[in-house]
C-alpha cells in the first residue's frame, strides 16, 4: 500500500508498476515508475519504490539517489531507506533501526505475529531464555519483579508470568502492546522506546529480559547500561542477539542486526555486569535456514566499579531448532 501523490494519473503509473514488478517485468515497472515520477516529481513513495527496483537489477547510483530523494520528501524513515543506504555502502551504518520504520513494521505485522513467527518459523527465543532462567537462577513462583523490554505480543511474558510477582512489558509498536493487553498476563503495558524508558524508569527491577528485539540495535552499550541502572540488587538481564562471525555488531541485508561475543562481554563490563551465562542457539528458521543466535544473562554488580570476577561461561555449538 502506498500514499497518493495527489495525482491520479501518477497513482495509477505507479499501481500498475508495481503490479508488473510482481509479475516478474522489473523493467517494465521502472519505465512506469519514472512516468509516475515525471507527474508527481517529490512523491516519496514512488521514489522509494522506484529505488528498490533499480537496486533489485543492480543499478546501485540510480537506487541511491532516490533513496535519498525519498528522505528528502519523506516525512519520516518508515520504509528504513537509511538502512538501505548503509547496505549499499552510500551512508554510514546507524547506530539502530530507525524508530518509525520499527513502529510501522510491527503494527502491521501485530495481528498474525504469533502465528507466522511461533508457528511457521520455529522461534523459540522466549521460551529457550526462560528455560535457562529456571537452570541458572530458579525463583520461587511469583517472586520477581520483571521488565520485559520490546514485549511485542506477550510471548516472553507468557514464558516468564510464573516467576513474576509484577509484570511489566514496553513495546515501540501500540498495535503489538495491544495484542499483549488482550492476553491479559501483564501488571503494567507501556508504549515506549526503549533507550528512553530505561534512561527514565524509577521502578528496580530483578529480572530484565529482551527476546529478538536487540537485533533492531546496533550499538548496545546505553541498552545495556539502562537494563544495569533499572537492575535492583542482585538483579539479572537476559536477552537474545542475533550472532555475527566477526566482533561488532553488523547490519545485515534483512535490516537486523547481529553481534559478536566479545562486544556484549565488553558492553557488559563497561556497565558493571558480568556474564553469568553465554551460549548459542537457534533462534528462528528464516528461508527454511537456521538463524544462529546468542543469549545471555548478565549480573548486575555492586558497586558498579568493581571488576568481573567470574569468567563467561563457555559457548558450544548451536544447538538444533527448539520445539
């Protein structure tokens, strides 16, 4: 679906291009395109259209400059065009996803997340934490305090309710903490970023979990020293990451991002925690391939300067698709 540019004729161009895309005639789609352009000459949608096309037939400069005519135009970076500038080596990798483009994907795809995510492709983040939970630290039930940052439909949640005397998710999505209020496991839902939550919270937390929503981060180090500042006494952050092969984070062609061992180990000792648990596992399928992920549980210590006395727990192989 995309906005009109106010002219019908421009509107029909471009419908019918990307109908042709679909069809499979990329050439014939940019032609229309360009005309749709000719009549509509600052229509962002059309230039974001028109610049994954010539990317799609390896017309790297031509996508790039109407990329960013599109920013130019755009009110906002809802379709993630500087994401698509950074993949084409044209802009600088941002530190994150940027905000309105996460918003946008995930209210439209609020209503069948579960089913496509659980369902089709396997994914089992929240329930391969919880599982580790109950191994490295078992609580007696409803004991805990817990934050569940990025809580999207509640899935994490669900997993987590039983060790949790108060339960609290934050999601940037309204569509997505709306599907979580219908389930009804949740003391408090708030529709918030998550640097700036963290950064302003006045409640502790023992347990601060983020299962598949730091892959829309680059750059971990203020998340993780927010989850440190919300962290009472002995409390506990546990997440999940998408793995990279090198150290780093990396943005990847499915606009996520993924990051090394060593960073979150440096990210962690910069915010006073050290690393409890460390080890890979399969995240999700995607394209009927195992995504190689990373989870891990970091402790809060006191005082923050103190030094990490505990080395990280050994990574082994990933492990198969959890069921």
């Amino acid at each position: 679906m995309t906005s009109s540019s106010g002219d019908l004729r421009a509107d029909r161009r471009l419908t019918l291009a990307l109908q042709l895309k679909a069809q499979g005639d990329v050439e014939g789609a940019i032609s229309l395109s360009e005309q749709a352009l000719e009549l509509a000459p600052n229509w962002e949608a059309a230039h974001f259209a028109l610049a994954e096309m010539l990317e799609g037939v390896g017309r790297r400069d031509a996508a790039v400059a109407h990329y960013v005519d599109h920013l130019r135009n755009a009110r906002d970076d809802a379709r993630g065009a500087s994401l698509k500038l950074a993949l084409l080596g044209a802009a600088a990798v941002p530190g994150k996803a940027p905000e309105p483009y996460v918003r946008s994907l995930f209210d439209e795809y609020a209503p069948r997340f579960d089913e496509a995510l659980v369902g089709r492709l396997g994914y089992c983040a929240p329930f391969e934490l919880s599982r580790t939970l109950a191994l490295i630290r078992p609580v007696r039930p409803r004991a805990e305090r817990v934050l569940d940052l990025g809580c999207g439909t509640g899935l994490a949640g669900e997993a987590l309710r039983a060790r949790a005397a108060w339960l609290e998710g934050i999601d940037l999505s309204p569509a997505m903490v709306a599907q979580a209020r219908r389930k009804g496991i949740y003391d408090a839902l708030e529709v918030a970023e998550i640097e700036a939550f963290l950064a302003a919270a006045e409640r502790r937390f023992d347990l601060v979990v983020a299962t598949d929503v730091l892959i829309y981060f680059g750059a971990l180090e203020a998340v993780i020293a927010g989850m440190r500042r919300v962290l009472a006494p002995g409390g506990l952050a546990a997440f999940s990451v998408q793995a990279a092969e090198s150290d780093g984070f990396l943005l990847g062609g499915d606009h996520r991002y993924s990051h090394g061992r060593g960073y979150i180990e440096e990210c962690a000792r910069t915010a006073g925690m050290k690393v409890r648990e460390a080890r890979a596992f399969v995240v999700r399928q995607e394209a009927g391939r195992d995504v190689s992920g990373l989870l891990f549980c970091l402790a809060a210590e006191a005082p923050l300067s103190e030094a990490p006395s505990e080395q990280p727990a050994s990574l082994p192989s990933p492990a198969p698709l959890c069921r």
